[in-house]
C-alpha cells in the first residue's frame, strides 16, 4: 500500500471543513489551522491535528493544502508574521484550492518557487460544501506536470471530476471562468423564478418541467427551489460571489475584453450586499427582485 503523505490544512471553514473531514475517511493524517477557534474546535472533534499558527501546521505536514476565502488571507497564510513560507523546504509543495485573482495567484506561486524552490499547484474548486463533504468536487488545476503528479492522488480523493488545465496559473483562468457562469446563471434563476411565482402557475413544478431541456442543469435544480423556498442558509456567501465577479471583470479588463452579462450580474450582488445580506447563500440574489 502506497503510504499518503501528511497534510497540513490552512482554512477550515464552510469549505475546507468539509474537505478535511472527507481527507480523512480517505486516510490521511491532517495538521490544521484557522483563524476562527469555533472552526478550529469543529475541526479537532473530526480528528483534525490543530495548531496556533500556520508555521506550526505547516512544519507537521508534507503537502499544504490552502482553502481561504480571499487573497490577503492567501497573503498572510503564506508570508505574513506566521507564514508558512518562512518555514517551508524542498520536496513541501503547496495545493491552493482557494479562488484567487489569476495575475496574484501567479505572482504567488513565482515568488513562493524563488524564495523557497518549492511548487505551489493552483487547484481551484467548484461544487459546494456537499460535493465537498462526499469527495465530488469539480478541480481545476494549474501546474508543471511533475508537479501535479506528486499531489494528483489527492486531487482525485476530493473530486469526481479533475482536470490539469495547464502550467502554473491555469487552474485560476479556468476558475474565472466557471464563476462567470455561475454568477450569471444565479442572475438568470432568480428572475426566472420571480417571473413563475408572478404568472399564476404551480412555480414549484417549473424544475420538473425543465428537466432534461436545454435550461435544465445543476445550479436550476438546485437554485429554483431554493428560491422559491426562501432557504438562504448559506452553501457559499453573497459577499463571496460579489468578490469572484469583482474578479472576472477585473481579469476581463486586464485582456481588454466586454463583459456586459457579467457585469449585470455583479450590479445586482452588489445591490443584494448593500442591502445588508452579504451573509446569506448565493441564492438571495433573488431578493433583489423582491417588490
């Protein structure tokens, strides 16, 4: 049996919680970090290692795995007082699961090669905190090939589907990609579920009806009902969104290309956040249509 390296884990929240907790019915033994104690004490009843400082998981672990929310939280992991940079040696790597502007994301994982020889494998992901908790996760990934060969048996223990886009930063383009999508179809459910509740129809049949059309995917199945429902316990936060379709236009922009959907859907987040609801789940962009 091929022995599987010891992980350290920086970012135990609505996503990495789960992915740890799913790493390690896989086997593997993890040493964790997060900012938020609650995040930290969930983690330790899971079986996580935890530890004070990223420096401190990081020294226990052969890969480090980062899942942060925002890229000065990436910052600060990896160079801040504590970071893990200071401390990592040649064969570490780090896998970076988190969303993270491509030009930084790139400029991340040259400076991290250049101080300290080590690789750092973009890896971004997409499908929520359950695909997340049943190892079901979409990965897109940005590496040398040597690279990602080291880290790909982990690749696949979280994810159905996993992809190397290309060399280092390509996973992020791809990302942006995907959030483009995402952010617009959020946009494009929700007006159509306000329309079904305002036409005098059953709105609750309109997934049924639409299954297996061209309209017919993931997000509408699971998004129309949610709208309907009103349920905006939060998979993936408002004010999350907004950041990644900050993104994509700030990407869009640096390739000097339009965007014109894009930025509807980024007008109407941000009306949503202003509104006092950057908490709640992505869905409630629905409430923007609210008369």
């Amino acid at each position: 049996m091929i022995k599987k390296p010891v992980l350290s884990y920086m970012g135990l929240g609505l996503m990495g919680l789960p992915m740890a907790k799913h790493l390690l019915s896989q086997g593997y033994v993890i040493h964790g970090y997060d900012i938020n104690s609650s995040s930290l004490e969930k983690a330790q009843t899971l079986g996580v290692v935890t530890h004070p400082d990223p420096q401190s998981a990081a020294l226990a672990g052969e890969i480090i795995l980062l899942n942060l929310p925002t890229v000065y939280a990436v910052k600060d992991v990896v160079w801040g007082d504590k970071g893990v940079a200071k401390v990592m040696q040649v064969p570490q790597c780090i896998v970076d699961f988190s969303t993270n502007p491509v030009s930084q994301g790139r400029s991340f994982i040259q400076a991290l090669f250049q101080e300290t020889g080590c690789a750092w494998i973009d890896a971004p992901v997409s499908g929520g905190p359950i695909a997340a908790g049943n190892g079901t996760l979409t990965v897109m990934a940005g590496g040398h090939a040597e690279d990602f060969s080291r880290v790909e048996n982990i690749l696949r223990d979280v994810s159905s589907q996993l992809t190397l886009v290309g060399p280092p930063g390509s996973g992020l383009v791809a990302k942006t990609l995907n959030q483009l999508v995402v952010g617009c179809l959020h946009a494009v459910i929700a007006e159509s579920a306000v329309l079904a509740e305002n036409a005098g129809i059953e709105a609750a049949c309109i997934p049924k009806a639409l299954s297996g059309g061209h309209a017919d995917g993931v997000l509408f199945q699971q998004l129309f009902p949610r709208m309907l429902a009103k349920d905006f316990s939060p998979r993936g936060y408002a004010r999350q969104l907004l950041k990644d379709l900050d993104m994509v236009q700030d990407f869009a922009a640096e390739l000097k290309m339009p965007t014109p959907m894009t930025a509807q859907a980024q007008t109407l987040y941000r009306m949503l956040v202003h509104k006092g609801h950057s908490e709640l789940d992505t869905s409630a962009i629905v409430k923007v249509f609210d008369r």
